[in-house]
C-alpha cells in the first residue's frame, strides 16, 4: 500500500472515530428539537472532504487500470 493510500485510510478512521462523538454534541444542542445549522454544516463539511478525497482516489486508480489494460491490448496486438 502506497503511503498516500495509508494516510487516507488514517483520515478515514480518525472521521470514523470522531462521527459518534459529532452526532452526540449536535444532539445536545439542540434548540427545541432542531439540530444546529452551524453544527450540521460543519459534519457535512467534513464529511465533504472525506468523500472527495476517498472519489478523486478511486478514479485515480480507475484510470491507472484503464491505462494498463489498454497498454496490454496495444501490446497483445
């Protein structure tokens, strides 16, 4: 595995641990039932760039196997 793979998965699980911990403070601020805008945008936010960085890795990976079952028709041929 790739460093860059590695210190992915490290965000990933450091998200992961922290989402429980998250969700509980926006349920404890709520304001008569809703949940704090300020609070939802923030998890999203972060959760946003977990997501994008977890799509732009696997279309990076998408086009290296593209690119190298291309170069073996080339060379099949």
């Amino acid at each position: 595995m790739i460093r860059r793979d590695r210190e992915l998965l490290v965000n990933l699980s450091a998200v992961n641990t922290r989402l429980g911990e998250a969700v509980v403070e926006l349920c404890a601020h709520q304001d008569g039932g809703e949940l704090p805008a300020a609070g939802l945008r923030a998890l999203g936010d972060n959760l946003q760039h977990v997501a994008t960085r977890l799509l732009t890795r696997a279309d990076e990976l998408d086009r290296a196997d593209e690119l190298e079952a291309a170069t073996a028709r080339v060379q099949d041929s």
